[in-house]
C-alpha cells in the first residue's frame, strides 16, 4: 500500500496497451515522482498512485486477465490505492457498462457508454474550467470516447460537457472521458499526483 510522505511518490502507468508513453511523459515533468511501467502484478506493490490510460478497454481488460493483474489491481483499490482512468480507463474502472453484461474492475460506482462520441473520426478537442483542477480553462481531447450515464450517491462529479458527465471522482478513484495526457497541459496530472499527496497523510 502507499508508501510513507517525505520521498519521491512511485506512481504506475499501466503499460498493457494505448497512451502509456504519453502519461510517462507529463509524470516526468511533475517533481518528485518516479514513473513505473506496470506490466505484471508484482510491480503494483509499493505503488502509491496507478494511472489506467486510454486505449482498447476489450484488449486491456484481455490482458489484465490474461496477465492475472485484474485481482490483485482490484483488491488495491478497494483497500484505497489511487487511481486515474483516462478514457479506456474509465470503462474498466466502472460498474456498468451500457449494452454490456461484462465489466471489469468493477470499483466505481458509475454506469458509462462506450464510443458514446462516436467513431475515431469524430474525435474533437474542447476547452473547460474544471473548479478544483485548474483555474484557468484547459485543453480537452476526446477520441472514441466514452461519458457516464449515471452515477452512485457517492460519485462526485468534477465536470459535465454538452449536458454528458466527462470527468469524476469517488474516493481513491478518479476517471476522465478525455485525454489529458494528449496535451500540454499538466494540469490533470499534477490534480492527481495531489489526490495520492493527500492518501499518504
């Protein structure tokens, strides 16, 4: 579980498949956290924050199977470990998905549409303030994403955009429909890396 205050965090990026190199990118551009490459379960232990990034949710949740990660990453949510799903992410945190029976890891309390934006081709950038975030508006990029269409009494929500639920958080857990990691911008990451700053008290 989550390592003592007063040293470099160890923060993963699950590495299974998608925008993996683009989060390692802007992790290393925040002082004071060392990025691991979390391919096999051991490598979760002594992790103090996980980032699920966008991709295929079918292809990872195959291989979070496959690679036996999916148990072990579940029961470190439940007992609190942090963790950021960007997109792809977001489907395999959720407890529902729309038009599907199968789910993943199954720890947040929302029920998502996959491709609810349609295809790669109508993929899009937009422009939000997200109070508790970033003062000031950042980029957002959506591509084959998803939104939420419900969520539980204890999800809070951290943005709504064209009247769909695109980022939120409940607990440990945080999820975003876009990509941050597809910008410059730091904003969302350095938004995590103070929700795992604040689990390590």
């Amino acid at each position: 579980m989550p390592s003592g205050v007063g040293k470099t965090m160890k923060i993963g990026v699950l590495a299974l498949q998608g925008s993996v190199i683009e989060h390692i990118r802007c992790l290393r551009e925040i002082e004071d956290v060392q990025v691991i490459e979390v391919r096999k379960a051991e490598q979760l232990a002594g992790l103090d924050g996980l980032i699920i990034p966008g991709g295929e949710s079918t292809t990872i949740g195959k291989l979070l199977e496959e690679y036996q990660i999916m148990e072990p990453l579940r029961q470190l949510i439940q007992a609190g470990l942090p963790v950021w799903g960007t997109c792809a992410g977001m489907i395999l945190l959720a407890r529902k998905i729309a038009d599907q029976d199968e789910v993943y890891l199954d720890v947040l309390d929302v029920t998502v549409r996959r491709n609810a934006y349609g295809s790669q081709l109508d993929s899009f950038q937009r422009a939000a303030v997200i109070p508790g975030v970033a003062e000031q508006e950042i980029p957002l990029t959506f591509i084959r994403a998803p939104y939420i269409e419900d969520c539980g009494p204890e999800v809070e929500i951290l943005l709504v955009l064209d009247g769909n639920i695109v980022a939120v958080g409940q607990g440990n857990i945080l999820a975003t429909s876009f990509h941050p990691e597809l910008t410059q911008d730091l904003s969302f990451h350095r938004y995590f890396i103070q929700k795992v700053h604040q689990a390590l008290r």
